[in-house]
C-alpha cells in the first residue's frame, strides 16, 4: 500500500463531493462540498495542496452497462482539467457510490432534502474507501491515471 493522503473526488453537476485518507491509506472521511462554478476546480486543487494529497481519485459514474452517460464524460473532462493543472488523477469506477450514500443517510434518518449538502461527500467518502480497500487487497491502485498532457489515460 502506497503512503500519502488522497483525495477522493465525487463530481456532479450542482456540487462536487470531497473526501480525504489518512496518511495511510486506511480510512476515507469527509472533508467539504464544493458548489460546481467556475471556481470549483481552484477549490479542489486548493484543497489538493491543503491536504498534501498523492493523488485524486476521481469518481467516473458509468452506466450499469459500462458505458459512458453524459454524466461520464463531464466527470472525465473534470478530471482532465485536474491533470492538466499538474495534479495526479485516477479514474476510478463509481458506479452506484451516490445511492450508496443516499441510502445510508437515510438508514441515519436524514431525509433526501436534509441531506442534499452532505450526499456528495459521502459518496466522495464511499469512493475513495472502494479505492483504499481495492489497493490494500491487490496491491495496486485501481482505475487509471490520467497525464498532465490533457488528461489521456494510462494503465
């Protein structure tokens, strides 16, 4: 397992959920909500240096199929915007991870109203926690990494 703070990142269109690790790559806990502007790529990068992250894991909300939705390529163009401003970014399958986390905070009793501020971290939560769980069980990071060079993919 690899050492260093990530930053799990759950993009959508009103708002982007962040997500952090411990140093260690055990845990994933909340960290903001960041409204989706013209700014939302500052914060996160901001928050990136703040918490001295490895690296981004950036969610990549395919369609049950394993196609791509609009939602995916947004989230692509996202995490390719990331790249280019030198950050390290993984794509990683998210599949499912914001109902996972409007199920859970529902099993907590909160509504879908109440909750509309915290949905997206928890998913951002949910994300990076499949990610951590998925390397410390195979040993290597999953998805894959986006370059500085507009965002290609590599394996």
């Amino acid at each position: 397992m690899r050492s260093g703070v990530r930053l799990g990142i759950d993009v959508g269109k009103a708002r982007v959920g962040v997500a952090r690790s411990d140093l260690h790559g055990m845990l994933a806990t909340p960290v903001e909500t960041v409204p989706r502007d013209a700014r939302s790529l500052d914060r996160v990068a901001t928050l990136a240096a703040e918490h001295e992250a490895i690296e981004l894991v950036v969610g990549l909300p395919l369609s049950m199929s394993g196609g791509d939705t609009p939602s995916t390529t947004d989230a692509r163009d996202f995490a390719a915007a990331l790249a280019e401003r030198g950050l390290a970014v993984r794509l990683v399958d998210e599949r499912l991870t914001t109902v996972s986390a409007q199920r859970a905070l529902h099993g907590a009793g909160r509504t879908a109203k109440s909750s509309r501020h915290v949905v997206d971290q928890v998913a951002a939560v949910i994300l990076l926690q499949h990610a951590l769980d998925h390397e410390r069980s195979r040993g290597e990071p999953p998805g894959v990494t986006l370059t500085a060079d507009g965002g290609h993919p590599t394996s």
